[in-house]
C-alpha cells in the first residue's frame, strides 16, 4: 500500500481529479476524510462497498437525506414530509414504503411508457434542430426528464418546469438552472406538495395509469399500509431523483461517446447497442459518487475497525473502477459483460428505484438525438468540459453540442393520451346464503350487458366497500349466465371478508375485475383436488369438470371439523366415493406422503388452501421426487422458504446450455458465468432489473417485486433471489 498523495489542495476539491483522488484513496494505508463528505471516512473497494450495501442494519441510511433547516423547517411542519425521499429511511419503515412503489418501476411495465416518451423527445428537439448548436444540457437534458417523471407520477407535463423549480430547493446552492431565492423555491415547495395533495384526493376515486393511482390500488388491495402523509412523502423525493440523475447522465454519456466519433458509431448502431453502451457508462462514470452510512454499532469494514457513531462514504464511482472486479476498469468497453454488476445504481435496499426509467430514458434519449442531429458532435474541445462540484451526485455543468441544422421531419406516430386504468364490470349481489357458519356464498349477475366467460381454476377481484379490493375464486357452474364465490369470516384479516359479511347484501351494486385463471387443469391421466378449509372453492368446478368428461379423479378434503367444511354435505351427495372427507377434530393430521404412494403415474395434484397446506404438500412432493406433479393456488404471497438452499438446474433455451445452480448461490451469478449477461442493479429482489421469463420448471419467487397474479402463472422470476421449487428450470435466454 502506497501513502495517500494528491496535487490537489485538499482531496476531492477538483471536481475533474475525483477518479484519480478515488484511486489514490484506493492505494493509501489511510485514506483522507475530506470535507466534501463531511468527514467521513472514504470506502473504495468494489468488495467492501458492496458487504455495507446488503448489511443496512449496520450501515444505516439515515445520513444520507439531511434535516430541512430553520426556518423552512416550521414552516414545511405537517405539509412537506421532513423525510421526503426513501433514501435516508431504514427499516422497518423503508421496505413497507417501497413496496407500494416497486412493481410500477419494473422494466417489463414501464415498457408500454416509450412511445410518449420519444414522442416528448422528438417534440423538445423540434426547438432547437434548425438552430445547428445548443447546450444539451439546458435544451434537452433537463427538461425531458422532468416532463417524463413529472407525468409518471400524475402531475401535468407542462407543469414540468415549475416542478423544477420547486425541487430546486432541496438541491440548495447546486441549483443553477432555476432562478430564485430560497424562500421562492420554499414557496414554491409548498405549492408543489399542496397540488400532489389534490391530485392524491382526485385519484382516490378516479384512477388512471400513474404512480399516484398505482399506490392507492396497493393500499385498496391490502398489499401495503401507510397513511396519506406517508404516501405524500414518496412523491417529491423520486421526482427530484429521476430528473437530476438522468439529465447528468445523458450529458456524461455523450460527452464520452462524441469524443471518439468511432465509439459513437458503434453505439448507434441499433437499440441493443444503445443499451449495451449505456450498460457500461453506468460503471465507468455514473452520475452517483457515492452516498454516505452511519455505522449504527462497533464492527469492521474491509479489516478497518469502525465505531458505533462513525460516518462512511461508500464510493460507487470508485467501485465500479475496482481492477479486482473488472477488467481495464479505466477503459470505456462496451462489450462488457457483467459477471460483477457496476454499482452505477448502487445494490441492496436502497438500489436507485428509478434505475429501469433510466435505462429507458436514456436509450430513447440516445435514438431520437441520432435520428434528429445529423453530424452530431462536441461544440468545444472535450478537454474544456466542466464537472460540477463534487458532492453525492455527479454531472457536467454544461454539454455544447453541434450538429448540422436541418428542418427535417420527424417521424412520429400518434400516442394515445388515454391514461385511465381498464373500467371493471359492474355486477349486482342476486343471492347471499351461509353455506356453513362463517362462509358465506354470494352470487353476482351483471348490472347491464353480460359476464365474461370462464374456466374451472378462476378468480376474480371483487371491488369491496371502502375501497378494499380482494381476490375470490369462483365456485359455481361455468355455463351459468352468473358469478359464485364464498367468502370465510377471518376477523383477524385484513378486512376484506369482514366487508362482505357484515356490509354486503342483496340488491347491492359492485365492480369486479377478472376473471384470470392461472389454475386451470391441465391434461392428465388421474387428478387430485386436494382442499383446505375454504380452499375447496376453486375445486368444486374442477371437480365437476372432470366428471362430466369422465376422467379419473378424487377430491381429498381436509377441515377442523366437519360443521365447518363448506359443501361437504353437498360434494358427498352428489359425488359419493370420489370425495374423501378429513376434519382433524377427530381424525388427527393428514399425512401428506401418503398423497405420493396413491397417485398414478402422470397424476396431477392439484391443492388450495392455507399456506400451511400448501407449504406442506409442495415440500412433501420434493422428498417424493414429484414436485412438478403439484400445482398450488395462492391468494397470498408464497412464504420464503427458510430452509437452506437446494442446488437445481438451469437451462438456457436459446443456447442449449444447462449450468447448475449450487447452494448458495444465485440463480443471476449461474447463468451469467454461462454468458448470459443479465442485467442486475439492487441483487435483492425489489427493483425487477433482472426479471427471466420461465418456460418450463416452477420458481420459488424470493423477490418482493412480482404481483400476486405474476407470482401464481409462475411466468417470469427475479434471478437474483428466487430459486427452484423443483429440480430444474428452463429460461428464455
């Protein structure tokens, strides 16, 4: 190890020194504590940054979002949250708030955002593309992604600009690009927070397709819960994010690519290309420095000994130039691949949310400026670009561009401005029986037109009173013009069965979503429904089905006690010696491994009911060796496995390689030391980076991503957590 040496006055004060200072760092037996970081002690290895970024017990967050000061500070008290963004929020509080955030940032849903994106891309470059030079920076780079994200959350793009300004005043003295003093940018921060007021009241009722309407359906669904001053909290935070990064990033990543004319031709080429050099900008220059933690107990950091109390700054731009984990790290290589991750967005909890916008963002960004520009090129020498002043964040100050003018149109295509969210079907309660104490069964006809046909293995969502929103399989007879579904009293839920037992009744009008089925039984020589408790309700149609075609089939029912077995009476009626009864009141536990020494060979099991059961039955497969022979529906999120991991098998469809996944290892790290580069930014299952479709096998989703409905098909996994509940997947890669 080398002493620390810098030319500089003071470490990290030449914004244009900062990787040559994160390298001197790097090598030094003591590194410098600059004031830049507030004095706190400076962390470049890609290894250690990484262990402090999945360990944020120890680690905390809370240095990274400052306190508002005096007197803003009493006059924002109970009308801007003191904690607007999630990045200074540790748990408990942090995952429960992002969760009614994470599935609208997945890439696979922001996807259908493109078309309105280049569209607001080719309309900011019809201001300036006869003019032949401009600064990107001001002309492009800022105003498009406060327009993108500005309508993400549900504010009116025109707006843009003064949603800028008001987030001006979180950004103090780095704010150059809007005029104003503090308490003008105050002033305007409270506008801004009293309009996101409004817009919350109004999507309360009247939802469309933006972020705001996205956490109310969470919060309808009982999937999260938080107050409205909660939810307020998440708005301005991720807005000034997903402006400030994306506008220095689009100015980084071209000021590198103009600079070699044969760099920016390879670039361009396509899409692919774009990303793929994009990919590597992220690590080579990210517009993240670092963030800071505060060690909340006495332990050790890559062997150095650190303080409850003690500050860190975990240095991303350094890590990502880490020469232990890649090759040439002061190469710009846009071929490549990425065995270890960059830390551009950072990793664990606090993983940038906005990562897939900006991945988004920024390509189409890169494509319409190729499209719209010819000849387009740095307007100054490469060497006369400036840096703002070093801090969490890192940018250019300005981007002067030229290119050759032209009055060239654009091409374009009409966007739909239609954002409202799919209507659901009104429906009228025309029956209400108690099939059983504390079950009751509801039939719903159509308020006017007719119901969508239906399957066995169905579900709908029932729009409850209040706003609740719950899912309910439905248990009646498909050919019938009408719905059934039955509904357990569970007065320690979430209150959706309390709404239907104590607030619905008939004659009352309703909505219902669905229905979707991803239960539907499939082809086999024998079937057993297998139900629990009120888990029998998908499988009464099922069941039915496979009688009337004549296939061999049983139904085993397990319950506390037969009183309490919804249809019991009715199933052994009409049945008789197909169905087998179990309450075990009286008969003790179903020994689950007894399912495996019946079934025929080629059966099928088909099991709903509480987690429990379903737990059981999928685990007691795996010792049998039968677990694709199981099919589960859920109406909760599977529960993690706490058992160690099983090693399992990988195969890559599109190139016929199978890599074995060991115990404890991640399925992300398997097949991309097989080559296939799947993009990663947080490695624990909550931003949807790394989403695989499944072709074949059952994953054991680990993420806190995918929805219900996304968990049930069983269609796509987040590779960096989930696993294999059987012995082997097959993935489109």
């Amino acid at each position: 190890m080398t002493t620390f040496t810098t030319p500089s006055a003071c470490p990290f004060a030449d914004p244009e020194r900062l990787f040559a200072d994160l390298e001197a760092a790097r090598q030094s037996d003591d590194p410098p504590q600059p004031e830049t970081f507030g004095g706190a002690r400076v962390f470049t290895d890609y290894d250690d940054i990484v262990a402090a970024l999945h360990d944020p017990e120890t680690f905390s967050s809370q240095p990274t979002v400052g306190t508002i000061p005096s007197p803003w500070r009493e006059q924002f008290e109970g009308r801007v949250p003191s904690r607007g963004t999630l990045l200074g929020i540790d748990n408990p509080d942090h995952d429960r708030l992002r969760s009614s955030v994470n599935t609208f940032f997945m890439p696979r849903r922001l996807a259908r955002s493109e078309p309105w994106i280049r569209e607001e891309a080719h309309r900011l470059v019809d201001g300036f593309a006869e003019q032949g030079e401009a600064d990107l920076k001001t002309a492009f780079a800022l105003p498009l992604p406060l327009r993108v994200i500005s309508r993400i959350v549900g504010i009116d793009p025109e707006r843009a600009e003064w949603v800028g300004a008001a987030l001006g005043f979180f950004m103090g003295p780095r704010d150059i690009y809007h005029p104003g003093t503090p308490d003008q940018k105050a002033a305007k921060l409270l506008d801004l927070h009293d309009h996101l007021r409004e817009l919350m009241e109004r999507r309360r009722i009247n939802r469309r397709d933006d972020l705001i309407s996205h956490i109310w359906d969470q919060r309808d669904s009982g999937a999260v819960d938080l107050t409205d001053f909660e939810m307020l909290s998440m708005f301005p935070g991720l807005m000034l994010a997903g402006h400030e990064t994306s506008s220095n990033l689009i100015c980084v990543a071209l000021s590198h690519f103009l600079a070699d004319p044969d760099l920016h031709a390879r670039v361009q080429r396509d899409d692919a290309s774009r990303a793929q050099a994009l990919e590597e900008i992220f690590r080579f220059e990210s517009a993240i420095t670092g963030m800071k933690r505060l060690v909340t107990r006495d332990t050790h950091l890559g062997g150095v000994p650190l303080r409850e109390g003690d500050e860190v700054f975990l240095a991303y731009a350094a890590g990502s130039r880490d020469p232990s984990r890649f090759a040439h790290p002061e190469r710009i290589d846009v071929e490549r691949t990425w065995e270890s991750p960059h830390l551009g967005f950072g990793q664990g909890v606090h993983a940038c949310l906005g990562a897939p916008l900006a991945r988004l963002l920024l390509r189409v960004e890169l494509g319409v400026l190729h499209e719209r520009l010819p000849d387009l090129r740095l307007a100054v020498p490469v060497q006369e670009l400036r840096h703002t002043v070093v801090s969490e964040g890192r940018g250019l100050v300005s981007l002067p561009l030229a290119w050759t003018p032209t009055t060239a149109p654009r091409r374009s295509s009409p966007v739909s401005t239609d954002t409202a969210t799919p209507e659901s079907v009104p429906v009228v309660v025309s029956g209400r029986r108690e099939v059983v104490p504390s079950v009751v069964e509801l039939t719903l006809t159509a308020d006017g037109g007719g119901l969508p046909a239906w399957r066995p293995g169905a579900h709908i969502d029932l729009e409850l009173p209040g706003g609740l929103v719950r899912q309910y399989s439905l248990t009646g007879d498909p050919s019938e013009h009408e719905y059934r579904v039955a509904v357990l009293r569970e007065d320690a839920g979430r209150g959706g069965s309390r709404a239907v037992h104590d607030g619905v009744a008939v004659g009352d009008r309703l909505r219902i979503r669905g229905p979707r089925n991803h239960f539907a039984p499939q082809p086999a020589p024998f079937s057993l429904f297998l139900a629990g408790g009120i888990g029998i309700t998908p499988l009464l149609p099922m069941a039915a089905e496979a009688a009337s075609a004549g296939i061999p089939w049983r139904l085993l029912y397990l319950g506390r006690s037969r009183e309490t077995m919804a249809y019991a009476d009715e199933l052994q009626e009409r049945y008789g010696a197909n169905v087998y009864l179990w309450p075990s009141g009286e008969r003790g536990r179903y020994d689950l491994d007894d399912v495996w020494m019946r079934l025929p060979a080629g059966g099928r099991v088909y099991a709903c009911g509480p987690e429990e059961l379903l737990l059981a039955i999928e685990d007691s497969a795996r010792r049998a060796g039968r677990s694709d022979s199981v099919v589960v529906e859920r109406f909760a999120p599977r529960a993690v496995s706490s058992l160690p991991d099983r090693p399992f098998d990988v195969e890559l469809r599109r190139t016929g390689t199978t890599v074995r996944v060991a115990a404890g290892e991640s399925t992300l790290d398997a097949v991309n030391r097989a080559g296939a580069n799947v993009l990663s930014t947080c490695r624990e299952g909550t931003c949807g980076t790394c989403e695989v479709r499944v072709l074949a096998g059952i994953p054991e989703h680990r993420d806190s991503v995918l929805g219900l409905e996304e968990r049930l098909a069983g269609d796509t996994m987040m590779t960096c957590v989930s696993r294999c509940v059987g012995e082997k997947l097959v993935l489109d890669l």
